[in-house]
C-alpha cells in the first residue's frame, strides 16, 4: 500500500526553526515534494527532492533520506505569515505525475 | 499568482446535478492535474492528462470524467452529483510530467 505520515499539529514561535517530519512507503519512488497550503488557498510548490541529502533554499531546507523513507522540512527565521498547513508528497515510479499527498501539518506561529 | 486559472470559482448545486470546471494550465504547460481535497479526506489525485491523452489515474469516480483539448486546458465533470462530492477542486500544471505542479486557486464546489 501508500502511505505517507506527518505530525498533525506543530506550535512554534516567532522567530525560531521548525522541522516538520515525513515518513512515506510507496510503490516506488521518484520525488519527494513540499507544498504550503493556506487556509482555503492552493498549495505553493516549496521544494523538491530526488536524491539522498539536503536542498537549500533561502529560510526553507528541506533533506531526504531513501533509504529510510523519510523527509523533513526545515523552517528558519519563523515568521507569522508562515502559518499554514505543510503538505508533504511523493510520486511513485510508473505512475506518470501522480502525487500521493500526506494530510498536511498545521503549523501555528506564535508571537 | 501560479499562473493556472480555474472557473468558477465557487458552485453550489443540488443532489443529482452535473456540473462541468475549467482549467487552464500554464503558458507552455503540457501537463494537466485534477485534485480533489476535502476535510477528512486531503488532497487526492484524480487524473492526469498529457498534450491531450490520459496519462495516469487516481481513485477517479465513474461518475467522473476530464478531457484535455488541443488549447490545453481541461474540463473536469462531475455528474450525478452526492452531498459527499462537496470539496475543493484543483487544477495543476507542469511543463512535462516529472516537474513541480503549480496549482491553480480551486473551485469550491457545495452540492445541496
């Protein structure tokens, strides 16, 4: 089967570093993605990871391990507007585009 | 602004009803996503379509159909409609298939 977890609820406050987890089993696999979805809003392409390591871009990091079946999302220099729910998704092999997503991890950022 | 446009914005319809959304990806997009996202369900894959031919699918109800036309954009259509179909719909893009997806901003669909 598919399935992809991730916490459901993260705190943290302003100014601080998060790292939210992802732990996948798939049928196969061929790209780990993070999106940021706003309440109501479309998810926002974060960051992408195919291969084993760490990929960084600007406050957001985001790593992979394979091996393991995990990601996580690193958020530095947290701010108020970065609370939003993080969705993390992988695609499986032989299964063109098709995005398995998790169920997201509310973040709340607290003054 | 991704750049994908989605009409309409929101439709409320009754039990039994057919409905049709719109997509239009990206300029220069080939690839064309159709997402369901409801409270206790997230985000799920319906369908994907490439320059105009299925490419994969998801947990797709029978009672639900997309094409894709030469322009490219996308109709998805939902008939027979349930209370259970109210949700938000997604249309995503991307240049080919193993690129980032862009979503466009949904269609909130409430069926009464």
């Amino acid at each position: 089967g598919q399935n992809i977890d991730q916490p459901t609820e993260m705190t943290a406050t302003e100014g601080a570093i998060v790292q939210i987890n992802c732990t996948y089993q798939t049928s196969g696999f061929n790209g780990l993605f993070w999106y940021q979805q706003h309440a109501g809003e479309a998810p926002t392409f974060l960051s992408y990871n195919v291969l084993d390591g760490l990929e960084e871009k600007g406050r957001f990091s985001s790593f992979l391990s394979r091996s393991k079946g995990y990601s996580y999302l690193l958020l530095k220099e947290l701010q108020m507007k970065d609370s939003a729910s993080y969705l993390c998704a992988v695609r499986g092999n032989n299964q063109g585009g098709k995005l398995i997503f998790g169920q997201g991890t509310e973040l709340s950022v607290k003054p | 602004d991704s750049g994908v446009t989605q009409t309409p914005k929101h439709l409320i319809t009754a039990t039994g009803q057919r409905v049709t959304l719109r997509c239009s990806p990206r300029s220069g997009d080939l690839s064309v996503y159709w997402y369901q996202q409801s409270l206790d369900q997230g985000l799920q894959f319906l369908i994907q379509y490439y320059n105009g031919e299925e490419r994969a699918k998801g947990n797709i109800l029978e009672r639900f159909s997309a094409q894709q036309f030469p322009d490219l954009h996308s109709e998805l259509n939902l008939s027979s409609l349930e209370l259970g179909d109210s949700a938000l719909y997604f249309c995503a893009s991307s240049p080919r298939t193993h690129n980032e997806q862009f979503f466009g901003p949904g269609t909130r669909l409430t069926v009464l």
